[in-house]
C-alpha cells in the first residue's frame, strides 16, 4: 500500500520534479499540499500547515520544498507532530538547524533525509565506482548557469540564507564529496557580489588536494555542468549535472536526462521510512560554509532577475 505525503511549497521545483515523480511512484500518494499560493489539481491544499497535520493523522511524511530560511520552522513543527521529513537541497539556513533536526528526529525515531538531488543523477554511481582506491591528481568543478532562467524573480536567492551561487553549486559539491575517494577541504576561495546582493553570483573555490571549482551565475547561452578529474589511469569528465560520464573522451555511463533524480530520492525516502532510518549528510553545506568563512570579497554591479 501507498504511503501517504504532504508536499509544501508549491513552486518551481515542486511543480518541475515533486509532483511528476510522487504521481509515478509506487510508493507515494499526494495526499494534501501547503502553500499560500500554489496547489496541484485533484489534491487537497491548505495554507495552514499546522491545520494539515492536525487534520490529516494519516499522513506520515511531509516534503519540504520551500527556500531553506523558512525550511527549518517547517520540519521542527513536522518532526514535533511525529512526522518523517525530507528536506530539498541545501537542507537548511544553517548546519546548526539541521544538526539540530537530526537529534530531534533520532529522539522521536522518525527519519529525516537531507536530500541531495544531484547526487543521484545517472552517472554518479558509475563515476563513484571508477574513482574508488585511485589517486586524483587533479579536479575541477564548472558550474555556469543563468540565474534568469533558472530562478525566474525568486528574490530570495539574493537575500541572507539563499546562498546565491551556491544554490547550484552545492550540488556540484554534493557530487564531488560523494565521488571522491578521499575528502578534500577549502583552502581559499573568492566571491562576487553584486553591489545590491547579500550573497555572492559567482565563486571560484581553491580546495585541498588540486581541486577547484569555477560558480558562475551570469553565464548566458549554452550552459555547464561539469566535473574533470584526472588519475593516473585516466580521465573523467562528468557532464550534464552528473548525468553523463565520460572516460578519456568517450562515452562511458549515463543518459542526458535529469527526470531520474526526483523518482530516487522519493524511492529513497521510502526505504528510510520504512526502517525509521536517518540519512543526513552534511558535506556539501559544510564547503559552502567554509567557502563564506575564508572568501575574499570582491563586489561586482548590481544584478536584477
Ligand atoms: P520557489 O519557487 O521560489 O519557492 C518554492 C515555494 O516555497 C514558493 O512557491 C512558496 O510557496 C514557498 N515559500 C517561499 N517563501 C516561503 C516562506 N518564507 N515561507 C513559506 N513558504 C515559502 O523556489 P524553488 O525554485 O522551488 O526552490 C525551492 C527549493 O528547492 C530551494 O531550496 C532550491 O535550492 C531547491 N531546488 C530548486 C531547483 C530549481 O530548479 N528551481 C532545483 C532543485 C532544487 P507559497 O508562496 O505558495 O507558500
């Protein structure tokens, strides 16, 4: 039998990927969406959260998919009402709060996941398997997207707690500390701030280790991706987000298709919830957080979405 979920703030990503993967699910039913302004066809919906748990008993699981300042009122309430939670990307406003989510549900026994979209994107697995027990001589992250069409007038990107940049680059990150046979740590890094913004549009990052990433926000016509990293037996390229793998230029796993990403992490909450298990990796927030410790600043002019 299907379990039952709650979907909360209907937006982009709610409407892009959410409601497509929980429709297809053999494992989830949409029963009830929280939004002040969004809903989905056929669904219950309010906009008082607290009334939906409190009238819906049954449903044992919320998804939080709201921007990660408000996430974390959201789970703790969820959490308090003996609800399992998954989080979207980045997991919250800050490590605290989400260390903080991690020890109440392991009080209640509930599962908690910290989503990691990317991380399950087609030729991640494969990339992780051709990495294991070798040596990387160097890597290099490019994340070059434009925020104007990606977050169409989503202010809060620019606001304290949206992350700016490191809204897609965390999720570079995420693949990077999942396919690295070794961890590597921040050394330095330097950020670009538009004089109107309180978070940073572009970044370019120096970690241990040879690697470094290249956050670009600004980049308009074809967009990119992508991770290199070179061993002593090879080279890989990741493409597409994680999605394509290529070894020494040629095609080697994957599909150029990112629809496979939601339907995991729904199949994933599934199994955590059926065991009451927590899955709370907080790798790719904690570079970020490193990255705005040590970053030099440098300001840029203003940006408008
Ligand atoms: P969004 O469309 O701006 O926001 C999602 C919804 O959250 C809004 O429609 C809004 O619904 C609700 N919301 C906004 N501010 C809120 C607040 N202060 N309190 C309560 N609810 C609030 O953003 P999004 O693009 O979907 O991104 C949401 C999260 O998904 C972010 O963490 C982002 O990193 C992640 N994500 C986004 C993408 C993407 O392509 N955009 C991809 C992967 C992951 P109501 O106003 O109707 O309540």
């Amino acid at each position: 039998m299907k379990r039952k979920i709650a979907l909360v703030g209907i937006g982009k990503i709610a409407i892009d990927q959410h409601v497509p993967a929980l429709a297809a699910s053999p494992d989830w039913e949409l029963a009830a969406t929280v939004s002040r302004s969004g809903r989905v066809d056929g669904v219950k919906a309010y906009s008082d959260f607290g009334l939906m748990l409190a009238e819906n008993p049954d449903i044992g699981t919320v998804s939080l998919c709201m921007p990660p300042v408000p996430r974390y009122d959201y789970a703790h309430a969820a959490l308090m009402a003996g609800r399992h939670v998954m989080l979207e990307k980045p997991p919250g406003a800050s490590l605290a709060e989400v260390y903080a989510l991690e020890k109440l549900a392991e009080a209640k026994g509930l599962s908690l996941f910290a989503t990691w979209h990317s991380r399950m994107a087609h030729a991640v697995a494969p990339a992780k398997a051709w990495l294991k027990d070798t040596t990387i001589t160097r890597a290099h992250i490019t994340w070059r997207e434009d925020v104007r069409k990606w977050h169409p007038g989503q202010d809060w990107v620019f606001q304290a707690g949206g992350m700016g940049v490191f809204d897609p680059g965390i999720n570079a990150l995420s693949i990077l500390t999942e396919i690295l046979p070794q961890p590597v740590h921040m050394r330095g890094a330097v950020l670009t701030f538009p004089s109107n913004c309180q978070t940073p549009i572009a970044a370019k990052l120096a970690f241990s280790g040879n690697v470094s990433a290249d956050f670009d926000w600004r980049q308009e016509g074809p967009q990119t991706w992508d991770i290199l990293v070179e061993t002593p037996k090879g080279r890989l390229d990741l493409r597409m987000g994680g999605n394509v793998l290529e070894i020494d230029g040629k095609l080697h796993a994957g599909e150029n298709s990112i629809m496979g990403e939601y339907p995991a992490l729904y199949a994933r909450m599934a199994q955590l919830v059926a065991t009451r298990a927590r899955d709370v990796d907080l790798a790719p927030m904690i570079h970020v957080a490193d990255a705005l410790t040590l970053g030099v600043r440098q300001e840029a002019e203003a940006f408008h979405l």
